[in-house]
C-alpha cells in the first residue's frame, strides 16, 4: 500500500495570463480537511523568477526551467519513498517537471501519458506562435523541434534552453509517440495537427468520448497502452466544457462535463500502472466564487475517499 502525496507546483509563468499560480492552493483550501490527510510538499516559487526578462520567442524559459527542475526533484523523491505524487499545479508547462521526475526515478520503464486537454501543447521554440510554455510540454517530452515548421529565429542561448528542458530527465526522449494519448483536444494550431499526423500520435475526440462512452473509452485507452510500464495523467481543467471551465485561462466549447472525466479518471485510479495524476490550469483570478477549484474537487473526490485502496506497481 502506498500513501498520496499531494505536490504544489505554483508556477504559472507558462501561461498567456496570470493567475493559474493560485490554482494549487485555491484546490487545496477548497477542502483543506481532507487534503491535509495526505502529505504535502511545496515546490520552488516564481518569485525569484521574475528577475528574468521577458524574452521571445519562448517567454521566461529560464525561470520555468528553474521551477520545473525543482517539481521533477519533488517528484522523483515522492516515488523513490514509494508514494503516489499527485500534482497541483499552476499552468501546463509545470508538466515537463512530473514528466522528468517520473522518468528520473524509473528511466528505463516505459512510460504512457493520457493527456485530457482541450489543447495538445506540442509547439516547440521552433513555431510557438505565442511564446508561452504551457503550450509545449509535450514537445520537450517527445524530444521533439519541429524544425521543418520553423517560424522563429532562436538565439544560440534559446537553442541551448531548449535542448535543456528537452533532457530535463537526463535522458531525451521521455516519452515515445505510440505511447501518448490525447483525450478532448479540440483547439490546436496548424503545425500541432500535422506534428500528430507526422507521429502517428493518437487522440480522441470529445464527441468519439461520447459515443463511445467514457467507461468503454478508458479501456480502449488502456489497451493502446497496455505496452507501458506506468502511466501518468495530466488534467487540464480546460477540457471541461466552459459552462464549467470558467476559472481557467483558455476555455473551448465543446467539452467534457465533470462527470464524464470523473469516471474516466476513476477507471484509471484502479490500474496498478498509473502512479502521478496532475490536475493544472485552475486560475482563481478569472473565477467566481471559486467555482473552477470546487468542479475540480467533486471530480477529485471518489478518488480521494478510496484513497486507501489505491495501489499502484511499475512493471
């Protein structure tokens, strides 16, 4: 039997808008009574960070890479005590941290990654259109440029940050593409759709989610995966559908209610094979009575309440 360790990754810097860095806590004191059964571990702050200018065309590369460096340390130590590292954090660039720590503690398993987003963070340096690292996790993950897209002139030193945060692991990739799937994406630029074309990377649809239905969806993801070692999730609030997403920065019609990512997120809670959950983009800054946070707890919650029955193994 493991134990829950709950990890605050602050961090938004990553994003077009300020204000996911206080999603972590705004989740966290949502119910703070039963978070606090759990242990609890606090990641490197922006603060410091801010010192850094702002730069294009990656935005504040440096003070991300310090604070996603301390969330893979954070990470890595939570598996090696043999906990389960479930992750809050501010935007989706925090994500390249869980990814390195996952794969610093277990760099010779192989890893498959559900991402439930309505984006597919897949930009690199190379063709960001934004500058804003929560749109390329993946991409540093996949250990891909997508220098054939190119759209951006990089400096010797961006050229340098990128292949930093690419082996942020110590190793590069971390992730192969038949071992990602998307799940709701839905709003995604011209060069993200032909670099899943390109890598033959698969993803699902809301309305296929539907269709299909969510319990019938999760076993099919799981099959696809079922190659893994271990399996990581990362949430992004900003699948839902914004009747309930309002609390975030990038909503996108057509999403998934909190039902519907509940019971896919409880299939998963059973299989032995997924040990980090990160649920991310949570901005309190753009919500209303902290609503975003309270969605984001009732989808949490029969996962929290079975707590003591969760185990998990790396094969």
């Amino acid at each position: 039997m493991r134990k829950l360790q709950i990890i605050h990754a602050p961090s938004d810097l990553g994003a077009g808008k300020r204000g996911a860095g206080l999603g972590a806590q705004a989740l966290f004191l949502s119910h703070a009574d039963i978070y606090l059964k759990n242990s609890i571990t606090k990641t490197h702050t922006q603060e410091k960070a801010l010192a850094h200018i702002q730069t294009k065309p990656a935005k504040y590369p440096e003070a991300i890479y310090a604070c996603v460096d301390d969330l893979a340390t954070a990470v890595q130590k939570t598996l090696a005590q043999q906990d389960f590292p479930l992750v809050f954090s501010g935007d989706h660039s925090n994500a390249i941290g869980t990814l390195a720590g996952i794969k610093r503690a277990y760099p010779d398993k192989k890893l498959g990654v559900i991402w439930i987003d309505a984006h597919a963070d897949i930009h690199s340096f190379y063709t960001t259109p934004s500058g804003n690292l929560h749109g390329m996790p993946l991409a540093m993950a996949l250990g891909l440029d997508h220098a054939h897209l190119q759209c951006n002139t990089l400096t010797q030193s961006q050229t340098d940050l990128w292949e930093q945060f690419k082996h942020l692991a110590g190793v590069s990739p971390m992730l192969r593409p038949e071992d990602l799937v998307f799940v709701g994406i839905r709003d995604l630029e011209k060069e993200e759709w032909q670099v899943l074309k390109e890598q033959n990377i698969k993803y699902i649809s809301v309305a296929e989610a539907r269709k299909a239905g969510l319990p019938t969806l999760a076993k099919t993801v799981q099959n696809y995966l079922n190659h893994c070692d271990m399996l990581y999730i990362s949430w992004d609030v900003d699948s839902l559908d914004p009747r309930f997403s309002k609390g975030t920065g990038t909503p996108v019609p057509d999403g998934f209610d909190p039902e519907e990512v509940q019971v896919f997120l409880q299939y998963f809670w059973q299989d032995p094979k997924l040990i980090a959950l990160e649920v991310t983009e949570i901005n309190p800054l753009l919500d209303k009575e902290n609503q975003m946070a309270e969605i984001a707890h009732g989808v949490l919650l029969p996962l929290l309440t079975s707590v003591s029955e969760k185990k998990y193994k790396v094969a």
